[in-house]
C-alpha cells in the first residue's frame, strides 16, 4: 500500500501528522512530508484513519 498526497489540495494542517507522526510530518514551513510513503503493516490501521481524517481529502492510498 502506498500513500499518495495531492500536494495542490494539501493545506499542511497536520491533522495526519498528529494521528500518525511516523508517517507524516508537516515541517515549518508548512510543507508535508511523508515519511514513510509504502507504511509497514503495524501501521496501516493509523494510516487509513489519517487518510479518513484529512480534513482536504488531500491524502488517498493506493493499493
């Protein structure tokens, strides 16, 4: 599985950031980076709630 983020939607509100900080990091400058773009299994349940969450629908994942 892997993470796709559409930077053009993506406001860097760090909602993901605060619901998986493995995996998502919004640097100060505001920009997100994805840590982790293919997440391992112990992740996946976190992730897919950040996805969820993201208040843009900026973030989506590809099987």
């Amino acid at each position: 599985m892997r993470i796709k983020v559409d930077y053009d939607v993506c406001e860097a509100n760090a909602v993901c950031m605060g619901l998986a900080p493995e995996v998502f990091e919004v640097d100060d400058d505001d920009n997100l980076h994805v840590l982790l773009p293919e997440p391992p299994p112990q992740e996946l349940d976190r992730v897919r709630h950040a996805v969820r969450s993201c208040p843009k629908a900026a973030l989506s994942l590809e099987e």
